[in-house]
C-alpha cells in the first residue's frame, strides 16, 4: 500500500548546529503535510506545500517540495532548545486518509 | 475558535473491559479521524468520519470501532481490552481534505 517515509527516525545536534528531516512517498502526492509533536504535546500542523518544487520559510524552517511530488524535507537552521519535539510529514492517499510518516525526533544538546 | 476536545484525558482500564473515547471537533469540520500513537510507533490511523459515514479505515481489529453524530462529534470504543492498546489516542479534525487539528489526547492504560 501507500507509504511515506521518513528518515532519520532520531537526530541529536549541539544547539546552534542544522538540522534536515527528509520525507519519501511511494506515490505522487497532491500535497505534503508538516506537523511538529513537542514532548508530551499533541501534533501541530506547521505548513502546507502544494507546488512541485515548491519552498516556503518560516523564520529559521525551510520546506521543500519535490520536483516529482514524492520527497519533502524540513531544514532548521541554528537549532535552538524550543525546536525539540518530533516532526512529521504526512500525505493524502488515494482515498484522501491522510498518512503520516514515522516522525523524526529532535533532540537539542544546549 | 475552540480547539479540539477530548475526553476523558486519562484512563486506567483492565484487561477485557471495554472502553469508549469521546471527541469534540472544532465548529465547522465535519471530518474526524482517530490515531493511535505509542512509543517508537508514530501515528497509527485507526479511521475518519464524514458527516456521520467512515471514510477510511486503517488496518486495526474490530475491536476498535467509531462512530460519528450529527453535530460531528465522534466517539471510539474499544472492547475486550488488551495491554498492547495501551497509547495515547489522538483525535483530530479538519474541514475536507485541508490540514488536521489534533486534540490534546487520550492517555489510555490498561492493567
């Protein structure tokens, strides 16, 4: 069946260093989905992108949007300790059940 | 605008008892989906309601079963408890097809 992806499942960084979680679907997707999940949170839609290659920023948080509509990742630059929390990207299937990826958990080292 | 509610926020539950959760979309979103989420395991899809008619099902055992009321609320029972249904169960509503709203949860433990 349809799957997204998602890889790393856990990243650790030094506060300040950058961070990229990437976001693989095993069919083109109309649209990806962000979600951050921060420690004992619930998920919190961040972003939409619908545009093949289609980047959009939100302050330090970059998105992109493949060229075939199948990868997107999320880049943080200069982490801080607020970013901590799971990320995940999440896609409409073919019925419209939206699937959501195994999540990349972000751990921050001040 | 008041956000998604779920309730109860805790439950403690034995084996083989059963079980229902309840979930208050925000005002205008008539789809409401049901994850279960444990450690190590992301989001697992349990199913959507749309206008009081299952969209989608994931691949859980009959069990685990929903429904969803005229004014768009939604509840899901599960029956004949297991440990392994022990997670946090996540409701989240959206309008059509558009981004999802998540509830704060349901922390439900089974002794």
């Amino acid at each position: 069946g349809q799957q997204v992806m998602q890889i790393p499942q856990y990243q650790h960084v030094q506060e300040g260093e950058d961070f990229t979680t990437y976001c693989n679907s095993s069919t083109t997707l109309s649209n990806i989905q962000w979600y951050k999940q921060r420690p004992g949170g619930h998920p919190v839609f961040l972003i939409q992108l619908v545009k093949s290659g289609e980047v959009k920023k939100q302050k330090r948080l970059t998105f992109q949007f493949g060229e075939a509509k199948k990868n997107s990742s999320l880049h943080i630059t200069a982490t801080q300790t607020t970013d901590v929390g799971t990320y995940f990207c999440a896609g409409p299937g073919n019925t419209g059940k939206l699937i959501f990826g195994q999540g990349t958990t972000l751990q921050v080292k001040p | 605008k008041a956000g998604v509610t779920q309730t109860p926020r805790y439950l403690i539950k034995t084996r083989g008892q059963q079980v229902t959760l309840s979930c208050s979309p925000i005002s205008g979103h008539r789809s409401v989906s049901w994850y279960q989420q444990t450690p190590g395991q992301g989001l697992q899809f349990l199913f959507e309601y749309f206008s009081e008619t299952q969209r989608n099902k994931g691949n859980f055992p009959g069990r685990f079963s929903g429904r969803q009321f005229s004014n768009s609320r939604s509840e899901m029972n599960v029956s004949t408890l297991e440990l392994g249904d022990s997670a946090l169960y996540l409701c989240a509503s959206r309008r059509d097809l558009g981004a999802q709203h998540f509830g704060d949860g349901t922390r439900l433990s089974i002794l």
